[in-house]
C-alpha cells in the first residue's frame, strides 16, 4: 500500500509538472522504474504492456512476469523489433497476432515505446470485436467492395496483401497502413483484430479508435442477424 500511495504522489507530480494525464503519468513512472531493472508486480507489467493478464493467459497460458523473464533472459532489451518477433515466433507456439501483442507489451515494459506507439516514433490505434458469425461471413464483410460498401461506404482503400480469412493488409485512404487479422472461434463465432498504423500523434489513436467503434457496430448491423 506505501509503495501504491508513492506512485499516486509521483504521478500527480509530474502531472503538475508536464501536463500530462494521470495514466500517462504513471504508466512513464512505471516504464522508468522497469528500466531501471525494479521488478514489477504483474498487474502493473499488465498495465504498461496495455494487455491484461487474463488475455494473454488465454492466449499464451503464460503471463507477462514469464514473458519477460524468457525475453530477458534471450537478452533482448536493446534489439530490434523483428529479431525480438523472430525469436518469439521460432521459440514459442502462439498465434502470428499473439506473438507480435508479446513483442509489442516487452517493448512497452522495457521502455522501447509508449502504449500505441511505434518503435520509429508512430503511434498505432488497435480494435477488436468477436461476432457470432462464421470466419468466412466476417471475412467477405471487409475483402467483398459489395458487402463492405453496405456498412463502411465512405472508405475507398488499396490492399497490398490478403489471406483468405486470415488476413487483410491494406493502404488507408490518408496514406496509414492498416493490418486486419481474423481468427475463427468455431462454426458461428469469429473475431477481427485492427491495427491502424502509423498515426501521428497520441491524440489520433483515441480519434481513430473511436471511428473504428462506430465501424463496427455498422459492420454488426450488417452481418449479425437481428433476433
């Protein structure tokens, strides 16, 4: 509990001193503290990876204190982001959306980058919604111009490459890239995880997933059938 209270006065502090908000304040102090080599408990590791524990044990059956000691471990504090992805996806038996969430969250305890922003400086915007639809149906709603005309109309984009009901890499209209990853959850229930990418500030990650919020509830409009 002192250590708890210790955070709170620090962080107001710095909010005083930088302006910034009290979850930005605090999440620099505990990326600060991880740098420094201070172990930190794991709902606070959750918290500056910006994925909960329970999320990625069900993902990875592992949470982010045995995360980061593998990593650790491999020494990868100061490595790049693609050799920490080809190690984790050489390694270990997770999904192509999980590994890159792992490498992304260490990055982000390790003070490599902020939550939503990018190695290079950018910041990425991320959704995801399950639907009680097939992979196929939830997939035709974004790779079908026809479908996806009926609930995201105003948005002409350019794919550079697709899997079938796998994935989707496209061009945004303004120019950012956007990575779409679909996962089957059984016969009548899939999900679709978004990654709009290189936004140029903090500012525009609340903007944009805000925009995407109100994509997919059209999207489920669309596809979900209504009782």
């Amino acid at each position: 509990m002192p250590r708890d209270k210790d955070l709170k006065r620090l962080a107001r502090e710095r909010m005083a001193k930088t302006g910034e908000s009290y979850t930005t304040a605090r999440a620099q102090l505990l990326a600060k503290r991880s740098v420094a080599g201070e172990r930190l408990s794991e709902p606070e590791l959750a918290e500056l990876a910006g994925i909960s524990t329970a999320a990625l044990m069900r993902a990875t059956e592992h949470d982010w204190g045995w995360w980061l000691d593998q990593l650790d471990d491999a020494g990868f504090r100061q490595k790049e982001h693609r050799e920490i992805t080809r190690f984790v996806e050489a390694t270990f038996d997770i999904s192509r959306w999980w590994t890159q969430s792992v490498v992304v969250g260490y990055e982000r305890i390790v003070g490599l980058r902020e939550i939503g922003q990018r190695r290079e400086g950018t910041y990425d915007a991320n959704k995801s919604k399950t639907l009680p639809v097939a992979i196929e149906t939830l997939y035709s709603a974004f790779s079908d111009a026809n479908i996806r005309n009926q609930w995201l109309p105003e948005i002409d984009w350019t794919v550079r490459k697709s899997t079938p009901h796998r994935s989707i890499r496209l061009d945004w209209p303004d120019g950012c890239p956007v990575e779409l990853w679909f996962t089957s959850k059984g016969d009548t229930k899939s999900s679709v995880q978004i990654q709009h990418r290189k936004l140029a500030s903090k500012e525009d990650i609340a903007r944009v997933k805000g925009e995407w919020t109100e994509r997919i509830e059209a999207l489920t409009r669309t596809i979900v059938p209504q009782s």
